[in-house]
C-alpha cells in the first residue's frame, strides 16, 4: 500500500499562472481532504471531497480555487492566477470515513515567483 | 467549535530523558484523537489514533493516553533520542468531515 500520493512535490509558477496538484488516496480510501498550510502556521482545512462530489468546500477561498475527485484519477487542486500569497505547502489526506482518522500525504510545496 | 490546544509550543530536552506532550480540546463529543508527527518541510506522519472509547494507545517508546471527560490527551516519550526532533500535533475529529488541529509543539532533544 503506497499510502496518499501527492505531486508534483515542489512546484514553481509565476504570478498569474496555474497550478495543479494531485493527490491518490490510499487504496479503499474514498474520503479525500485539502488542507494548506502557510510557513509557520499550523494546517487549515479546505475542501473535502468524495468521488464526483464536494461534499464542504468552505475552508476555500471563493475565487481562483477548485477542487474536483473524478470517478476515475487523483484528486485535483486547482489554483488560477496564482499570486504570491498562495505560496504555502498544499496536504492531502484520505480517510475510509467514520472514525479511523486520516492519513497525510508528503504534500506539495508551492511556490509563487 | 472545537479548539484544541497544545502546551507547551517549544520543549528542548537532553537525550535520554522521558518527557510528556500535552493536548486539550474543548468539545468532549469526539470520534477519536490522532497523534502526528512533522518533521521540517515535510508532510505529516500519523503516530497514535486513539478512538473515543479507548484510554491509551502504545507504539514503540510512544503512549498517548485520552481523558475525554477532560477534554485532555498526553503523548509521552521514553528515553528521548535526537531523532526524536520534530514538531508533534494532536487532532481530534468530530464528524466524517471535521479534523481539529493543535498548534503544535516543537520538539528538541539534544544529543
């Protein structure tokens, strides 16, 4: 079991760009969540996904971010028109639901040049 | 909401030394508390789950132990090692979609 995939895990755009980052639960694992978290802050929730739907997306900024978990492929973060305060480390985690808890992902290191 | 809070921010100890970490959160109605750990740049490494029903877990030199009535959880260290050195945070979760982070506390043993 390869745990929560993300990449890329260092990712560099300028201001204006794209990002996209993707994150695999692990196997069996149909819950999906993004947390980001901001040079020495602790993690702040964003968005909660099961296949095909978004089940909370209100730790998310309104504008230039969305998520999506398709019915077949990683989930995806997508981030439009990055500007420097979106610089942060993006974490993915899985869960099977109920209570077993979370497993993290490395993350991905955004930078915003 | 729930908050949880984590004492102390910073601890350095010598190597060798048992040491305690301490977590409280202020809503008792909790599925279960994760113990994590997060070293510099990386992502986060799940230590302990314990669920609500449950008083301690044990892995290793680690035991976490949950006093839900308090609202408390304790992760205790055995004979710290410097590689031991990270940050350790708590979560508790209280709904499918609900995962409470601590601030965190910043662990240093020094050889």
């Amino acid at each position: 079991n390869a745990g929560v995939m993300q990449n890329p895990r260092h990712l560099v755009r300028r201001r204006g760009q794209e990002a996209r980052l993707r994150c695999s639960p692990m196997k069996g694992h149909s819950h999906v969540y993004w947390y980001r978290q901001l040079p020495e802050e602790g993690l702040k929730f964003m968005v909660y996904l099961q296949k095909e739907n978004i089940i909370d997306e209100s730790g998310m900024p309104k504008e230039r971010f969305s998520a999506e978990f398709p019915k077949e492929g990683p989930s995806i973060l997508r981030i439009q028109q990055v500007v420097r305060g979106d610089s942060a480390a993006y974490f993915c985690a899985s869960s099977p639901g109920g209570k077993y808890g979370y497993t993290f992902g490395s993350g991905t290191r955004l930078t915003v040049v | 909401k729930q908050e949880v809070t984590q004492i102390p921010a910073a601890l350095s100890v010598p190597e060798g030394e048992n040491l305690v970490l301490n977590c409280s959160f202020t809503d008792s109605a909790i599925y279960n508390l994760q113990w994590f750990r997060q070293d510099p740049g990386k992502g986060l490494t799940s230590l302990l789950l314990i669920q609500s029903s449950q008083r301690e877990q044990t892995s290793g030199r680690l035991n976490a132990s949950l006093d839900k009535s308090s609202g408390r959880s304790t992760l205790y260290i055995a004979a710290s090692q410097p590689g031991d050195s990270a940050t350790y945070l708590c979560a508790v979760q209280t709904g499918a979609n609900n995962l409470f982070f601590g601030t965190g506390t910043r662990l240093t043993v020094i050889p």
